[in-house]
C-alpha cells in the first residue's frame, strides 16, 4: 500500500510539471498566430481555418494511436509508454522558444501538427490506466477525481505564470520545464504493478529482453489482447458492455464540445471584446482556481453520496450552461461568470473515466481509457469541418446574420446531445478483476 501511495504522489507531481509546461502557453498561442499570420489584427480566418486543419490532422492521428498506446501500456507498463509523448512534448515548444517569426510558427505548425498525433491525450490516458491500477474500485472516481485537480492546479500555476512572462520567456520556461518533468519521471516514478505479475517489462532485470508473459489467475486463465490494437478489438470491446457504449457516445459528444469551444473561444473573444495574452490568463486562472477547488475537496465528498452517474450529469448540464452563455455573452465579465461554472462541470471527464474503468479488468486499463481517448480524438477530426467555418463565417463582415457567438452556440447542442445520453446510462456491476476476461474467450 505503501508503494501504491508512493506511486501515485510520483504520478502526479510528474502530471503537475508535465501541464505546467505545456498549459503555459495556451494564452499565448493565439497572439502568436495572429501576430504571425495577421499582424495588427483582431480577426482572422486563415488563423481559424489552419487552427481547424491541425486539429483534424491530429485527431485522425491519435484516433489510431491512442488505443494503440493505451494498449501497449498494458502490455510494457505505464512508465516505458510515458516516456514518449512527454519527450515528444518538448520539441515544438523549444521551436518558439527560439524564435516566432513568420517561418518558425510555419515550423512550429507543422512539427506540433505531427507530435501531438502521438502526445494529444497520451499522458493523460495512460495517467487513468495508472491510477486504475493501484485504486480500488470503491474510490476510483474520487482518485480520478484528484488526478484532474491535479492537472487543473498544473493549468492554474502555468496560466498564471504566463501572465508575469513575456511571450518569449513563456516559451522558453515551458519548455524547460517539459523537460524537467521527463527527469523527474524516469527518476522517481515506479511503474505499475498490478498482482505483480502484470506488465512484460521491455528489458527485465537481467538485461534479458521478454516477450511473453504468463499471467496467472486462482479462478481461469486469462488472455491478453494483441499488442497491436485492431478496429474489431475496439469494436469488441464498445459491445462488452451496454454501459461502456453509452459512456462511448457521451465522451465522443462531450469531447466534440470542448473541442469546439478550444478551438472558437479565444478567437470569439479576440474578435468581440478584444482579448489579449494576459485576459485569456485571466479567464483560464479563474477557470482552473474553481475547477481545482471542485475536484480536490467537493468530489471525494459528493462521489459517494451522489455516485458518478448522477454528478456526470450534473458535470454536462452546467457544460451546456457555461457554453451557451459564451454563445450570448453580452458584456465583457460575462466570460468570467461563465469560466466560474467550472466548479461544476469538471465533474464529467472523472465521472465518465470512472464509469468506463469499471466496465473492463486489471487487464485492460489501458486498452479501455485508449479507446475512450480514440473516440475522443474523432471528435478532433469532426469538429473543425463543422465548427471552423460557422466561427470564421460568422466573426466576419459577411455573416448572414449578426450573431458573433452562434458557433460556440453550436457547440453547446453538441454537449447538450452528451447530457441527454448521460441520463439514460444504466450503471452495470463493476467487473472485478478475476472474472475479466478477452471478449475472444468464449463465456
């Protein structure tokens, strides 16, 4: 147990340094690309539309690499998989470090566009299949839960200190940063072990190099799935349960919002109240302050009064509500106001990861929080053909009616498709992890 603890305080200090880094320059992006591709300027469609481009690109890339890399984690450990898209991480950010003129963005573009087909989502997901491994059934939401404030408080530290740097020393600090995390974790942070017998390191401790590895079970064997995930292995695992595909649908309609909202908001609010570097630190600080707060003290105690059905539901109506008054906002602190809501609806992401990782075995962990990333990675692809050209359309002079927040009003429909679905999940008993079993293994 001792372990387990030492683990998972490793884990998320490792997950704090990591967002840390790559959430500082998240306010400074858009008056990099403004500056780069339209100086001068408070609107710009070809930074919208190359904004949208990148997007699909990277998620028709890690749809096909997250379950790949969730499932390889199952099979050479959390540690080993980590390590990739956090070194990965690094290299765009050292780009502006350097310099962000015209040229380099254009390379920074295309080498963020190519890294995050690997990184967009990996650290996360493979931080869910970590702490599954060493949490109990009983308290995972809640673990879930913290491992998201964690990040939120990372989201928090790095926004804010984005808003006492320069545009260059922002990127430079991050990038230093991003590699202080890679330290750090192949440092202090153990692998996981689960009845330790589970992971087939890639080199074991004589030096030998493993690969097969039995897995020994008191009531049946079990079977591991291919290392190399297929579409039927993700088919078959979405029809193993009736709860695990409606928890698919919800995570595809609500990550397909928070897409949305990502990639219109701060061109939304350039555009109509003239947002600058340090109002998008603001408006992200307040957000993370109230998201950290909720998902480090009000969610260990709401989860076992409430359970994660009902507060994921709770999460996506206030999602809906925060992003419609976006959509309406009418005065410049009404974006403010609506960044608040975020002490409520950041209890979807935990609760819908929780109720999915009790669908699935010890075994699994990785291929399912793969899966659920993949789906979400759809939603990278989808979103930027419909939600880019309705921003870029409507923030013009040539909008068919004056309506600057129609998009993210779109948007908002798109979470409120995830609400409707969230109430109508039917919780099935948790499978434990001696009757899990491959869905190829006759009942």
């Amino acid at each position: 147990m001792e372990n387990k603890l030492s683990g998972l305080s490793h884990l998320f200090m490792t997950i704090f340094l990591h967002g840390f880094s790559t959430f500082m320059v998240v306010p400074a992006i858009t008056d990099v690309t403004m500056s780069a591709l339209c100086p001068g300027r408070d609107e710009c469609s070809l930074a919208i539309y190359l904004t949208g481009f990148q997007q699909a690109i990277i998620g028709l890339g890690t749809l096909v690499m997250m379950p790949m890399v969730g499932n390889l984690s199952d099979k050479y450990g959390r540690k080993a998989l980590l390590t990739i898209p956090m070194a990965l991480t690094v290299i765009p950010l050292a780009t502006l470090a350097y310099s962000r003129t015209k040229y380099f963005f254009y390379a920074y573009y295309v080498i963020k566009t190519l890294t995050a087909m690997v990184c967009e989502g990996s650290v996360h997901c493979i931080a869910l299949a970590y702490v599954a491994d060493n949490v109990p059934e009983g308290k995972r939401a809640s673990a879930f839960g913290i491992l998201s404030g964690i990040g939120s408080s990372a989201f928090v530290c790095g926004t804010l200190s984005t808003r006492f740097l320069s545009t260059a020393a922002t990127f430079q600090v991050a990038a230093s940063m991003a590699i202080v995390a890679i330290v750090y974790m192949k440092i202090f942070l153990q692998d996981s072990i689960v009845d330790n017998t589970f992971f087939t390191p890639l080199i074991n401790g004589n030096g030998d190099s493993k690969v097969d590895v039995q897995i020994e079970n008191s009531s049946k064997d079990m079977q591991v799935f291919k290392t190399m995930p297929s579409l039927e292995d993700m088919l078959c695992l979405l029809k193993s349960s009736v709860t695990f595909t409606q928890a698919a649908v919800v995570a595809f309609f609500n990550h397909l919002s928070e897409v949305g909202l990502h990639a219109s908001l701060m061109y939304y609010l350039k555009a109509r109240f003239h947002f600058n570097k340090n109002q998008f630190a603001d408006l992200m600080v307040i957000s993370g302050i109230a998201g950290t707060i909720s998902q480090l003290l009000l969610m260990p105690l709401l989860v076992p009064t409430l359970g994660e059905g009902t507060l994921l539901s709770i999460g996506l109506f206030f999602t809906c509500v925060h992003i419609f008054l976006y959509s309406i906002a009418w005065s410049i602190w009404v974006p403010y106001a609506a960044a608040m809501l975020s002490i409520f609806f950041v209890f979807s992401q935990p609760c819908m990861r929780t109720i999915v990782s009790k669908q699935v075995g010890a075994c699994e962990q990785g291929k399912a929080q793969g899966c659920i990333s993949g789906l979400g990675s759809l939603s990278n692809l989808v979103s930027p053909l419909i939600f880019s050209p309705l921003t870029a359309l409507f923030l013009s002079e040539g909008a068919p009616f004056h309506f600057p927040g129609f998009s993210i009003m779109c948007v908002g429909f798109a979470a409120m498709i995830a609400l409707i679905q969230s109430m109508m999940i039917r919780l099935a008993p948790p499978i434990s992890n001696e009757n899990a079993v491959n869905c190829n293994v006759d009942a």
